[in-house]
C-alpha cells in the first residue's frame, strides 16, 4: 500500500480534501496501482515550528507581505 506523506502549515479542511485527491489522482496515474490504494496522512506544523534562511516560516510570511505592499 503505498504510503505519501505531506508536511505543511496550517490548511483549511477545503485545502486538505484537494491536495488528499490530487495527489493521490496523480500517483495513480504515475505508477498504475489503483487510486484506492494509496493512503496520505498531512503533518500540519505551525509557522513558529518550521523555518528556513535563519527565520521562522512566521517571520518570513509577515516580512514578505510588508514588503510586498
């Protein structure tokens, strides 16, 4: 059974169902195994938990939308 998992910020019960069925939707049709098959769990971590370039995914977020304006 094959196994995909996705670790992400947070996502609203809409975004979950659409990426659950794309991604399986697309790995069926990769590989050939029965979309039925598949089971794909997200790890949803907060902002402050996650970070990359020495800043917190938070910290990045709110720089870039102040500078975006």
């Amino acid at each position: 059974m094959p196994y995909i998992t996705m670790e992400y910020g947070q996502l609203t019960t809409e975004q979950k169902e659409n990426l659950i069925s794309r991604l399986t939707e697309t790995a069926s049709e990769a590989t050939g195994i029965p979309p039925e098959f598949f089971m794909i769990t997200i790890k949803e971590l907060p902002d402050t938990n996650m970070g990359f370039g020495g800043k917190t995914v938070e910290k990045t977020k709110r720089e870039y939308q102040k500078n975006k304006k």
